[in-house]
C-alpha cells in the first residue's frame, strides 16, 4: 500500500510569496494531521481533520496558515505571505481513528522542507 | 496540557550492546496511549513501539521493549543487540484515548551507534 504522500519535497521561496503544501493521507484513513518541526520547538501539530472536518487547529500559528480538505484524500496547507520564521520541515499524517478509543497509529509522510529566504 | 520531557538529548551505544532512552510525561488522564518513533537522517517518521495505558504488560517488538511505570509516568525504551541502522533521533509521544487525536512530541534524543 502507498504511505502518505506529501509534496513538494523541498520548497525554497522568498518571503512574502504564497506556499502550498500538499498531503495525499492513505486511502481509508479518516484522519489526517499536519506537524511542522523546528529545531527550537520540536514537532508540533498544527491541526488536524476527521472525516474532512478540521478538529483541532489551535496549533495554527497565525492567520497567514491556512489549512483544507476538500475530500478524503487531499490536503492542502498554505501560507501567505509566507516569512523567514516559517522555515521547517512540514509533515502530513494519517491514521484511521476518528473514534474514541483506538490504539492506532498515526502514519508520516516523508516531509517537506520549506525554506524562505 | 500534556507535556512530554526527553532528559537525554544524546545517548550512544556500541554496536550488540543495549541502550536505554528515557521519557516522562504529565497528565491528569487515566487512559492514553504512548509511542515511540524513531526520525534517521532521511526524516522519515517511522513508528517503533506502542503501549495503551491500561495494559500492564510492557510492549516489545523485536529487539525494541519499554519500561512503562504508570504512577511514575515514565516510558522508557531499550534497544537490544543495537545495530548500526539502530542510529536516529527518538521521539516519545503521547496521545490521549478520549480527547484530541494529536501527539503530543518530547523534544528527541539523538542516538549514536558506535562500531
């Protein structure tokens, strides 16, 4: 089975410009998460979907994060205008909770590095 | 809010020996869910161990086993016969069983393995 599938893998912009990220999540999993990952403050979720519905988006940064999920198997996270503090790697997750009570795990894409300069 | 303390930024180990990484964590909740994943330089995220709160049995897969100490909060891992692919940065993590679906990272250790 195909993982999660995020793209692009590395993305280098200047400030100011428009970013999108995009998150393919495993078929048939009905959650779908996005980390962002920095040296000084580790990883940290940014917000997360459940049957395409956005859950939990305090993690959202500011009002230039932008998230969506138009159906169940894409994803997109923008920023814009994007600045220098938002360099980090960008992960998407899956997994097929969605119910209280379940053990399972959440599945990582391969990441994005962003880099604004 | 949960939080998740990794006390060991780095460890290194010799190539066959065992290693221990520690993780402790803070919550008021009674049922949750522990992990650990391991990040090598490719940064994938790759899921090594998991436990449920409620089981009293220490998880293992392979030559990966935790120490979960429930009234102490602590979840340690160790790695036995550590080989050279063993080499990455560990994240703990914990997630609650009837809240929000998001882990909740430590910080990472860095692990070395020596030959």
């Amino acid at each position: 089975d195909a993982g999660v599938i995020q793209s692009p893998r590395h993305e280098v912009t200047e400030m100011g410009q428009e970013v999108t990220l995009r998150c393919k999540p495993i078929s048939g999993h009905n959650s779908l998460f996005w980390y962002r990952q920095t040296m000084m403050r580790g990883l940290e979720l940014l917000i997360y979907f459940n049957n395409n519905v956005p859950i939990d988006d305090s993690g959202m940064p500011e009002d230039r994060f932008s998230a969506k999920m138009p159906n169940a198997s894409f994803s997109t996270l923008k920023i814009q205008p994007s600045e220098p503090r938002d360099s980090a790697v960008y992960f998407c997750a899956s997994s097929p909770t969605g119910y209280r009570g379940s053990n399972q795990p959440q599945h990582f894409g391969d990441g994005t590095r962003l880099s604004i300069l | 809010a949960q939080t998740v303390t990794q006390s060991q930024p780095e460890m290194s180990v010799q190539e066959a020996e065992t290693v221990t990484l520690s993780c402790t964590y803070d919550t008021s909740e009674s049922d949750y869910y522990l992990f650990w994943y391991k990040q090598p330089p490719s940064r994938q995220m790759i899921l090594v161990i998991r436990q449920e709160a409620y089981k009293q049995q220490n998880a293992t897969e392979n030559r990966f086993s935790v120490n979960f100490q429930k009234a102490a909060k602590s979840f340690s891992l160790k790695i036995s016969d550590s080989q050279l692919g063993d080499a990455a940065m560990y994240f703990c993590a914990y997630r609650s069983q009837g809240g929000s679906e998001k882990l909740v990272f430590g910080k990472g250790t860095k692990l070395t393995v020596n030959p």
